[in-house]
C-alpha cells in the first residue's frame, strides 16, 4: 500500500537565475535554472527543461534564487535595550563613565535577569522575524546576559523555543564568560571557577548549547582565563568559538585555533601568528562590520592575509542592544563590502557557505542535491544587488526545509 499524504515539504522553483555557490569560486550561475526538493532535501538543481514538477510549482520568471542566509553570530535574546547610552554617548559621555553608572553589559545583565521567560521570548521573536523577513532561514543565538546558571540555561531554552515560532534552525551558544556579573567584581578567577565547574556541566547536561564561546580581550577574559574555559568544554564535548581581538591583539584567534575552534570572530587587531593559525585549523574567520560601524572603529580585520592564506570567511549582525543593534544580514552584508572591502561574493558566501561552516553545519549554504532546502527568491537579476542595494531588495519568498515561510 502507498502512502498518499502529500508531502507538504516538496516543491519546485523554475525559470530562476540559480545561485549554486557550489564550488570553491564563483557564483555557480545558471541561466533559466531549476531547483526541486522533496522531504526537506534539494533532489534536482539544473535547467528548467529537465526539472521534475511536483509539489509546489514556483515560475521564478527570471528573479534570482540562493540558498538561505545565515546569520552565526548573534545576541538576539535579551531585556530592555541599551538607547539612552546610544545616545549618552554622542552627548559626550564615555564608555566608562556609563559603565561606572550602572550602564554597559551590566544593565542588560539586569534587565534580562528581571524579564520573565515569556517577556524574553517575545521580543526575540520579534528580532528573529526580522531577520527572517531579511531571508535568513538559520541564526546562531548566544547567551551572555544572565551570568549566573539558571539565567544563562533560561537565555539558552528560550532561544531554542524560537525555532518552533518563527521556523528558522536556530543554533545555540553558551556565552558564561562574556562578561563579569556584579556579584563577582574584582573576582574574575573565582567566576571562572563557576563557570567551567558548574555552569558548563549543567549547560552540557541540559543539552541546551550546541557550543561555547568566551570574550576574550582586555575589558572581558584573558587568555589564561579563556583556556580554562575552553579545556572545560573540550573535556564536555562541546565545540568552541571567540569573540578574539576586536579591541586589541590579546593572542584569541590563535587561542582558539589551538582547540580547533570553529570561529574567531571580529578579528580587527588578528596578527599575522593569529591568521597562520586560522589557517592552519580551518577556523572560520566570522566578520562583524555592523559593531566596527556602531563603534566607529578604524582597525579593519586583515583581509586579504585571511584571502592569501585561505581562511574562511563569514558575515554577521552580532544583533546585540549595546553595540550592534542591527536586525538586517542584508545590512551587514553591504557593510563587509563597504567598511571591509569584501567583494559581493565574498560577502554572499559569508552569509552562506561560510556561515555555515562557523556554526558546523555541512548540509546548507549552497544549493546542491543532498542539501537543505533552505532558500530565497529575490526580485533581482544577478547577486551582487544583495550587497549593492543599501537596506533594500526584500525576499519575494522563503523556503526553510522546503516549507514557504510567506
């Protein structure tokens, strides 16, 4: 007996100028191209003439089709939001002297701890359908602003609940040692000790994290105190990445190329030690050119060392309250290009192939048979108007697993 259910994750996309990114370079453009999926999975990526039909039948009528974007590095789950610093600062305040107030990473740690778990889910809600309506089908989501267990396990379940709202993958990262939490100043070792003893364990317990991130730089962990956190993670099987040298060269990117981290990200003062060492772990470089804006930072990434070398690189929001409040990938992704020189394929890749990559996921960003059916059809004839247009060019439509999102 057959099964006649019809299979409400199959379709066809036809007639689309098809962005593959299937291969080490170029676009991987095909003309009047095809894409079909069944079950989730892409089965068929060629010429419409060939294509099977079945399920939803889509006409492209000649707009351009990519896989999914991913954005794998936020900070999407949070209280409050930090506006009046914004605007403290162009009033001549400095970043110190709100901090000495109460201001900083330490009014989100206040405000998160006081919001309920359903007053938080709302407003990431809210943040995770904008980057939807951006096209971004996958989103990393760290936590960091509760800085104690049960705030930071309570961040981590509400980010993994934002799947089941909004239907993109979501990716979770344990963040502890991001900052310190008041009850722990001047203590930063004794905070480590919490962190590596009792939160990751009952982080890994929990399964609530797909992996562990750490600040390390002058204002956050030093290196000493980030391999303890990173040798606590590896002994718990979890997969590492950084925030590493964004204020200043503190040793990260090669810190976490040792423990064959995933990513290092932000990355302006990397050395040439660092980039070798990227290069040599395959860590992914993850750049964050909407923090580098809002900072008004002048310190560019090294680029085209991470080109030379082969290092790879991805593009993200960083959507953080504080120093990234940034809800558009398409945003950051004009950005790369602006602030960072990143050609538009380049910056494309870095919101697929790449991000994929740093979130170690090997089944999207590229559009092939065996793939996730995660993609977009834009209004668009070719893919550098991703980059080219500033805070425009919306998604005509959305596939996560083959699902439509509108």
């Amino acid at each position: 007996m057959t099964d006649s259910t019809p299979d409400l994750h199959s379709g066809c996309v036809l007639n689309a100028r098809v962005c593959r990114l299937d291969q080490a370079q170029g676009y991987g453009m095909i003309e009047s191209g095809a894409v079909a999926w069944s079950q989730g999975k892409i089965t068929y990526v060629g010429d419409s003439d060939s294509a099977p039909r079945h399920g939803q039948v889509i006409d492209a009528g000649g707009a351009l089709l990519t896989p999914g974007l991913i954005d794998c590095h936020t900070h999407l789950v949070f209280g409050g939001d930090r506006a009046n610093e914004f605007e403290m600062r162009l009033q001549g305040r400095s970043y110190q002297d709100i901090a000495a107030a109460g201001g900083g990473i330490a009014s989100t740690v206040r405000a998160t701890r006081e919001a309920d778990d359903h007053a938080l889910l709302l407003s990431a809600e809210k943040r995770a359908r904008q980057l939807l309506a951006d096209g971004v089908t996958t989103l990393e989501v760290k936590s960091g602003y509760g800085l104690s267990e049960q705030d930071e396990l309570r961040m981590l379940r509400v980010a993994r609940e934002l799947g089941a709202l909004t239907g993109q993958d979501v990716c979770t990262t344990f963040l502890g040692a991001h900052a310190l939490p008041p009850e722990y100043v001047g203590r930063a070792d004794d905070y480590i000790d919490l962190v590596c003893h009792e939160m990751l364990p009952a982080v890994a317990v929990s399964g609530v994290a797909d992996a562990v991130d750490a600040f390390c730089e002058t204002v956050g962990f030093s290196l000493a105190q980030t391999r303890r956190v990173f040798e606590a993670a590896r002994r718990l099987g979890l997969p590492v990445k950084l925030h590493a040298d964004q204020l200043s060269d503190g040793g990260g990117a090669g810190l976490v190329a040792e423990f064959k981290g995933l990513s290092a990200d932000h990355i302006e003062y990397t050395s040439e030690q660092g980039v070798q060492a990227m290069a040599g772990a395959g860590t992914v470089g993850v750049l964050l050119p909407a923090a580098f804006y809002a900072l008004r930072e002048t310190q560019l990434p090294p680029i085209q060392r991470m080109r030379e070398l082969g290092v790879p690189m991805a593009v993200a929001t960083d959507l953080n309250p504080g120093t990234s409040p940034i809800t558009s990938l398409r945003l950051a992704l004009s950005m790369a290009c602006t602030l960072f020189r990143l050609t538009p394929e380049e910056a494309l890749r870095g919101t697929t192939v790449n991000a994929a990559r740093a979130l170690g996921l090997a089944d999207r960003g590229q559009l092939k048979p065996g793939m996730r059916a995660d993609l977009v059809l834009w209004d668009a004839e070719q893919p550098a108007e991703l980059s080219y247009w500033i805070g425009g060019l919306p998604p005509r439509q959305v596939w996560i697993g083959g699902g439509s999102t509108h």
